[in-house]
C-alpha cells in the first residue's frame, strides 16, 4: 500500500528576475516526496545524496513519513548540485553548472522493505536506471509513472524507448512530446507515444496548463493565471508528486481519476512556484492544498446549457 | 435586438504547411458574421470593399441574416487584400503582403437602419475608426466589445487609450496584453488593462486557450486539441463573433455568461482552423456546434470530490 519514488536529492542555484539562492535543497525525488507525502504516506524514497546534504532536511522528510532506507549516502562525495538562471519570462532558463558528483555512480538497490508497493513514480534520470529499478520489483506495481526530459532522447533515446514499454504513464512537456514522436500536432504525438508502451499520456505544458491523454480520451487541466512566478524550479516534479500522491491515496487508476489527480498536480505545482526552491511546499496545509484546488474548480467551472 | 459588426471584408492569400491558396474571402468582418449568424440574426455589417468583392459572397451573407447597407463598395478601387505565410508550428506567420486599397478610405457611416443596436462588434481597425462608430450611435448599445492588435499599440496608442474608455469588453492576445500593460504577469496586465476602461478582458492564447477576467475573477477556456490545424487565418475573428453571437442570442451580460460565451466562440474557432479561410464555416450546422461545444465540455470536466 505504498508508493516508490525514484530520482534525485540535490542542491540548486537558482537566480530568477527576483531574486537569487546560492544554495537551496532540490531535485525530482524531493520535490515528488514534499508534494506526495501530503496526500499518502510511506513514501520510499529511492536516491543518491553525498556527505553535504543536509541531516534536518533529511529528518524532516522522515517526519512527513518518507522512508530513506532507499537512499545512500556517500561519504567522500558531494550531493548533486545544479545551477540555472531564467529569463524574464520565466519559461526558459539556462543551465549554468551541472555537478553530478553522487549522480555518476548512482545504481539503486530497491530495499527489500520497499518490495511490494503498488505505486512507483520514476523521476527524470538515465533510462537504464529507471529500467534497472523496475526489474528489481518481484511484483510488478499497479501503476508505474514516468518523468523524462529531451536530454535522454538525444543521448539514450533506445534506453528510453525500452523502459517506456515497461510503464503506465509518461509525463513530458510539449516540446519533449513533439521530439519523441516527430509529430507537431499534441494529438497526432499523444497517439504515437501511447503506441509505444505508456497507455496514458500527460502533457505538461507550464503556464499553459496540461493534457493527459488515454486511447480516444483527452483531458486539459489548466494552470492557475498567478500574479508572481517567483521560481518555477520544481514545478514539473511537483506536478508529478500530486499526481502520483492522489492516486496512490484514492488506489484508483481510472482515466476519470486520473484527471482528479492531474488537478491536484497542478494545484500543487502552483505553491511550489510561489517561493525559491520547495520553501512554499513546506509551508502549505490541507486546507490551503483544498482552498487551491477550489480556485482549480471555480477557474475552469461553466455553465452546460449552451445552444 | 440586433448586432452591429464592424470590420474588414478582404481576399486573403495564405500559405500553410499544408498548401497554398491565392485568392480567398477574408477579413474580420467575415468571419465575426458567420460565427454569428449561427446565434442570431440580424447582423448589421459595417464594412468597406472595392468592385471586386464578389457578389456570391455578398448574397450568402445575405441569406445568413447579415444585413450590408453598412457595407460601402467602392466602385474603382479593389478589396483590402492581405498575404501570409505561417511557420511550421502554425503559432506563427510572416506577412507577405498588405494592400490597403479601398481600406486607405474607410470612414464608416452607420445607417439609420442600424441606429439602435443593442450589441456592438469592433473588428481590428484603426482606433479612430472604431471611436467614430462609437460615437455615431445615438443609444450606447448594451455592450461594446472591442479587438485590436500590437500594430496600432505601435503606431496610434493614444487613439487606442482613447476608445478603451468607452468599451466594455477588449479581446488582444497574450503578447498584446504585456505589451499594453508593460507587465509580464497576465493577472497583473489583466489588473492593469481594465483599469483603462474595459470591465472584461479577454486574453486569447491560441492553442493554449483563452482568459477572461472581471474584477477578481478569471475563468479559463482550453482550446481544443486538434489532430490538425489547417490554417489558423481568422480563428480569432471567429472566436470574437461566436462569443458576441451567444450573447447577443441569451442578451446576458454577466460574468456567467460571457464564460459560455467563450466556449461558444472556442467551439467556432476550432471549426474554423480546420479548412482554408472560412471554409469550413461556411459549412458547418446547429448540430455540429452542438457536439463540438459538449467536447469542450468532455474536455475539462473533472470530478470535484477532491480532498
């Protein structure tokens, strides 16, 4: 009755037309645990840190019930450090550095504690390992998800085709969709990508909101207009962590569940934006996670009796 | 009880990835009058074109309940004519050629006929020509809606400043709301813009969607996926006359309303995007709107049995 995550714990450098952070805890499995943990618990936390990261980072993620049996810690390396600036309109950024440290000899081993979840959610890593962790599973989880990035389609794109006929859901932004299907049309690339393994298909298009797809299906989630975007790090694994969270929570891996889980996603993805790093996603209650997810509600809410 | 539309009526050359036509029946006005004649009738034209504007044309209007005695035809010069070429992602497009023609002389009269109008339609033009409207109605209608572009945000700002003060609605895109407001937020433009006289902002991204803000409210309309986009010329336009068109069918100016009314004019753009030109406008039945409208529907319905 529990759910896997898979990816990094790292520190970021962040400097946005607001402001800047030398140095502030990050990386997918982090921000995927914060967002998830508010709605299931355990959480098994697969990663990599090195001797720097942080002990009351990693006891406050024990607090919100996330086991870190399935993190290793390095002792003579430094965690994973990334470092990136974004433009004025926040939609694109630069990388500037790109420390793996840890991340190079990252080779998970499930934790035999961890056998017997029902949910995995595989953050944006190498293929092979992604793979690497679904092979270690005896029993095979009811739902794996996926996050990627166009990084791997350039370098690893046959690892990445193997391992996506191995799961459920794929996440990729529009430009990353377009890529792995060579199409321009959304729709033309969600059939062509749905035919290679994943039966559904969630397109995250940032401030323009979200598609998730399913055979004949299309569902949009829009993104809350918000007055600031102080940093957008995060947001996508954000995203992913209340996706993942409410269908772990609900056990429901209907269509019609998963658009439920899709809002709460990008519910969640609009705190984490609100402050540098996951500052805001620590903060949050239930009920501002609730009153959210009503502005979701009231955003898209219209009269049916039309013609 | 009627509408007045006022705007271009051209012949358009477009060039799309998908082909080529030389020679088709464009302009605002156009297309803001087949959106809406599917809602209500009559549709009082304003409008100018030269001797070469064809007759056919002119009598299908006709039949569709647009009225012309507001349409000046110009015996020795030739219609507005404007070229394009989209890009690959169709969110795009070069302008090849602009001529004015008889456009260099429009100086609309409204006939008595029109005196009366209880809805207002201002297609993209040249601010002072959209004032002048304004002023010639001896009743102020019910409800202006305004549309206009960043080319006369360059070159006539003051005119444009000028007649927001007396619309109602204002329809421009994303990149027209920062450049109008000088701030990149769109809550914060949307702020921003109603404070120079509109009550509603429309914010139309395309194939991202559409926004409506009122006060402190916002409502957000998808745009639909679609497996192809044809040719975009005049979705906007028609987006514009299918949500004038619901309105000036239901006469309800609320907040309620105008959010059907996007969806309603949502629904006609997507039709419109489907063929060159006007098309498959010209093709399109009740019935059709109908089932499109509930894929809108389909499209963002979500179960609200949240958390």
């Amino acid at each position: 009755m529990s759910l896997i995550t898979v990816g990094t714990m790292a520190f970021d450098a962040i400097e946005t037309p607001f402001g800047k952070v030398d140095k502030i805890i990050g990386g997918s499995a982090t921000y995927v645990a914060l967002a998830a943990s508010n709605f299931v618990t355990p959480i098994q936390q697969i990663s990599i840190v090195g001797y720097d990261f942080p002990k009351e980072e990693m006891d406050d993620l024990k607090k919100r019930g996330v086991e870190l049996d399935g993190v290793e810690i390095v002792a003579d390396k430094k965690s994973f450090f990334w470092s990136g600036k974004y433009h004025l309109d926040m939609n694109s950024r630069d990388t500037l550095i790109t420390d793996l440290n840890v991340l190079a000899d990252f080779n998970p081993i499930v934790p035999d504690s961890y056998q017997g979840a029902e949910f995995l959610m595989l953050g944006n890593l190498d293929p092979k390992i992604q793979l690497s962790v679904i092979n270690q599973l005896k029993t095979r989880p009811k739902l794996i998800v996926l996050d990627t990035m166009n990084f791997w389609m350039d370098i690893a794109l046959d690892g990445l085709k193997e391992v996506l006929k191995k799961v459920d859901v794929l996440l990729v932004n529009d430009g990353e969709a377009r890529q792995l299907s060579g199409e321009v049309s959304l729709v033309k690339a969600a059939k062509k990508i749905m035919g290679m393994g994943p039966k559904f298909l969630i397109i995250k298009k940032g401030e323009h909101g979200a598609l998730l797809f399913h055979e004949n299906h299309v569902f949009f989630a829009p993104a809350l207009p918000l007055e600031e975007v102080f940093d957008p790090t995060g947001a996508g694994d954000t995203f992913a962590g209340g996706f993942i969270g409410h269908i772990a929570k609900t056990k429901d891996i209907s269509f019609e569940n998963m658009k439920t889980a899709i809002i709460v996603g990008s519910a969640l993805a609009s705190f984490c934006v609100e402050k540098f790093g996951p500052n805001k996603l620590k903060e949050i209650t239930k009920s501002d996670i609730a009153s959210r997810i009503d502005e979701f509600v009231q955003l898209v809410n219209f009269d049916i009796d039309l013609v």
